[in-house]
C-alpha cells in the first residue's frame, strides 16, 4: 500500500537519512539508486504505455537490510529517473516483515505484482493489484495466495517469484533449494494468479559441483525469458544466507520443460551483479538491471546513510556461440558530456602511457586495442599521479582472461579487494572492444560482450587518472575516446516521495 505521508519526525529523519547520503563522495551521480538508505533488488521491470517502470527493495529508514519496502520510479528514457510514492510497504499479515522481491504482470488490463511476503523467517507468495498508473496499490485479501511449499520436498528457502501467461494459463517460477541437492526453479500453473497448481521443478542445480560454475544450494531471483530461438533461465546463487552470483543457462523451453545448457557466470563481479531482473520494452529489446552491492563495511554504510546501486540498464542479446553478450543500452550515451580522443598508437611492451587529457570520477571510455600472442595490456583507472592508488584493469591474450585488481585501489581499511576474473574471447587477431563506465565507487566493464562489475573506494581526492601499459609483448590501440559523464541528481530526494 502507498504510504499516507511521513510525520514531522519522519520529515526531520528523511532529511537528515537523505542529506547524509548525498554528502558521501563515493556515491555515484548517474546510476539510478534510492534517496538514501537500503537498496537491493530490481523489481517489477516494465515497460508500461511508454513508461519504464523500476521497483526496487528499499529499507527508507536505515542503510541496512530491514523494513522492506517496495520503491518505485520511473524514466521515459532508461537514464533520468523520477521518484513515485512507495508501491509497498509492510503490513500486519503475511508481509510484516517485509515485502521481498518479484514480479509485475498485465493481467487483462490490470497491473499485478507477485510478490513475496516475509513473516517470521518464512516467505510465501503474495498479490496487489495497481491503478493504470501504477501509482497507488491494493494489496490482496486473500494473501498468501500460496500458503505452503510442496509437501514433498525437504527445502532450504522458498522466494522470489516470475510469473507470464501462456496459452491462456499463468505459469510461476518460484526459487528454492532443495536440501542436500542444490538450488531449484519450482513450475506452478494458475488460471486467475490466485489458485495455484504446482507442477514440479523445471530444473535443478548441483551444489556438489563446481564445474563449470558452482549454482549454490539456493536459487533466489529465478527468471525465464526468450531470447532469439533459445530461452534463458536466470538465478542468482545464494548458500546460507551469502549471495553469491548470478548464473544463467541458455537452452529449450517447451511443455512445462526446460533443456539447459551448462551454466555459465553472467557477470564476473559476482556478488556486485547479484539478482538481476528482465524486462523487453516495446522496441523489442531484452532489458536487464542488477543490484550493485557494497565492498566496504556495514558499520561504513550505515555511517554514510545509504547503501546499494542499481546498475545501468543493460542490452543482452545472443553472441554467435549461443552465450549472453551484453552492453548498456544506446540510452547511456545521452549522459555524455565533454568528449577527449587518444589517436591511434602503438604499445611497446613495458611502456606506460598516462592519457593526460582522461580523467575523472564519472567517465564512459571506449576503446579498440588489438594485442599481440602472449602479451597483455593492463588500464589503470582511478589513479593518483604517482600510481599509490589505483585499480588496474588486466586484458591477458595468454590466458583469455580479463582481471580486475583492486589490491591499490584504496588506502581505506575494510574493503573487499579480492580479485576479479573471468574468460574473455577474442577475435582470432587478440582484438577486444572494450567499455568502461566508472561513477564514483561503481566500475562497470564490457569486453568483447563480457561484463565485469565491481566498487572501489579511492581515498586520495587526485585519484582520478587513467593509465594504458602493454605487458609481455605488444598491443596496437586503435583508439580510446573517453567522455566526461552528466549527473542525473542535482539534490537530495525524498525518501518517501
């Protein structure tokens, strides 16, 4: 339900909470995230007559996972956001501790979220229905409209919800883990949303194997979409209350049946690309966003008052071999500002360049670098003149690897600095295309279609610039333009609106 308006405490706190987080110099100015507090999951993405539609969770009182509630905004061009009224907040009934992640659905005309209520450590599945503007919500009477999980099956957790209409009948995933065997997407059919039939896993997951990738012993955020001929079924591995990564298998949906391909991780930031959602607008485009977590400390979030981004929205599509590629939305370009270009040039091994005229905290760079067998090329990006700070962005031929090093990237204590890897194709020529967008504390990078994700919180004020070396061998840099990005915020914002 909407809420009816803070009281003046709420009006002093929503101040303080909002002032708090805008004054953080690691928050970012172009990436959709909440006035202040807690953000984690996309919800309910739309396209809904002309409107994008992006709820989210959102705790509007603390930077801390608590009191989820069900933010909303909308945009007319995926990049500039507008803030609605809270869609849901936490009741007396099956969502008072809550009201977790899902869905949005036209139901003959009729906005309807699926979502999960939270009430005494158990989550079950629960309805509200919207006006055409999906402004206002009414929750229904008659939640939860799936009281128990199947009877026959030992579960580790039972939430988050996909839900569409095929051939007359509503089909719901919903994730789970079954005990001792791995995560799973629980089929459910329904002929109204509100009576449900379960119809048995459409598939599971092995918690004993790690190869390729390791899907964990619980599947939060399960979604099924088509995507050119194929389907894609999306989760996000969880395991004993850790959020792990998101996995997706590409492969055949017909019948209430789903043919997978191995898995394969979607974003090698793991946990910093953590529950992503789908939506296809109405130029046809598969749309996705994730939650970007933090990488330093609970007691640092909460003294900066806010916590979690919300990622760019990103294209996926098929590559020739059958596995995501993905890229932000043409959209992002429109931030652009001031643009700088670097010429062509040839990179002798052991060389660094420091690309005096790219610099900054809220940047879009592109680049074309060609390198040659056995060698690598290492961009250095938030970095200090003497090169005491700085995260260090590694494309390896050698290996087929991108990595990401962040053991520089701050002086600051309690930070995640693990470091980040993953495949990387390349053209038979050792050619990458290559994009990084950095805003403040989010870094996110597409190579050759492959995305990387990840924070990092420079402490030095000059920790701004960007270096390119090649290693091992030489690289041939076709070009890099790199453009000065707009901030979308230019004040604090209510935190209820």
């Amino acid at each position: 339900m909407t809420h009816d308006g803070p009281t003046s405490t709420e009006h002093s706190e929503t101040h303080d909470l909002a002032g708090l987080a805008w004054t953080d110099r690691h928050r970012p100015r172009f990436h959709f995230l909440s006035p202040g507090g807690w953000l984690n999951d996309p919800n309910g993405l739309t396209h809904w007559n002309g409107t994008y539609h992006l709820f989210y969770q959102y705790n509007p009182d603390a930077a801390v996972h608590a009191n989820i509630h069900w933010g909303h905004a909308t945009s007319a061009d995926l990049v500039h956001w507008h803030d609605e009224p809270i869609a849901l907040t936490p009741g007396d009934g099956p969502d008072a501790d809550g009201c977790w992640s899902g869905i949005l659905v036209d139901h003959d005309g009729t906005p309807t979220i699926v979502y999960s209520g939270s009430q005494n450590g158990e989550q079950r599945p629960c309805l509200a229905t919207g006006d055409p503007e999906l402004r206002t919500w009414r929750k229904d009477p008659a939640n939860p409209v799936i009281t128990e999980p199947p009877a026959d099956l030992s579960l580790v957790a039972f939430r988050d919800h996909c839900v569409w209409s095929e051939d007359g009948l509503w089909y719901q995933l919903i994730g789970a883990g079954i005990r001792g065997v791995g995560g799973a997407a629980l089929l459910y059919t329904s002929p109204d949303l509100r009576t449900w039939q379960y119809q048995g896993p459409l598939h599971v997951g092995d918690a004993g194997s790690h190869d390729p990738v390791w899907t964990g012993t619980m599947w939060e955020c399960v979604e099924l979409f088509p995507l050119a001929d194929r389907h894609v079924l999306v989760l996000s591995a969880w395991d004993n209350g850790t959020t792990h990564h998101p996995v997706y298998y590409t492969g055949h949906y017909a019948d209430t049946h789903f043919t997978a391909d191995p898995p394969a991780l979607l974003d090698y930031g793991k946990r910093y690309f953590y529950a992503p959602q789908t939506m296809r607008d109405d130029r046809g485009r598969r749309i996705m966003f994730g939650w970007i977590q933090e990488g330093r400390s609970d007691a640092a979030v909460v003294e900066a008052g806010w916590s979690g981004v919300m990622s760019l929205p990103r294209q996926v599509s098929l590559d020739a071999a059958g596995r995501l590629f993905v890229a932000p939305v043409a959209e992002v370009a429109t931030l652009r500002g001031a643009r700088t270009s670097t010429p062509a040039h040839q990179l002798i091994a052991g060389d660094t360049i420091w690309l005096e005229d790219v610099h900054g905290d809220q940047l879009d760079i592109e680049a074309r670098i060609t390198i040659s067998e056995g060698a690598a090329v290492e961009l250095a990006i938030r970095s200090t003149p003497d090169g005491a700070e700085r995260t260090v962005l590694a494309l390896d031929r050698a290996n087929h690897e991108i990595r990401l090093d962040r053991t520089a990237s701050s002086r600051q204590a309690d930070l995640d600095t693990a470091p980040i890897r993953g495949h990387l194709p390349m053209d038979a020529d050792g050619t990458v295309d290559l994009r990084i967008l950095i805003d403040h504390s989010v870094v996110e990078v597409f190579a050759n279609g492959r995305p990387l994700t990840a924070r990092v919180y420079p402490t030095r004020l000059d920790a701004l610039g960007v270096t390119i070396t090649a290693t091992g061998g030489s690289a041939h840099l076709h070009h890099l333009d790199a453009w000065t990005m707009t901030d979308i915020w230019t004040a604090p914002r209510a935190l209820r609106p």
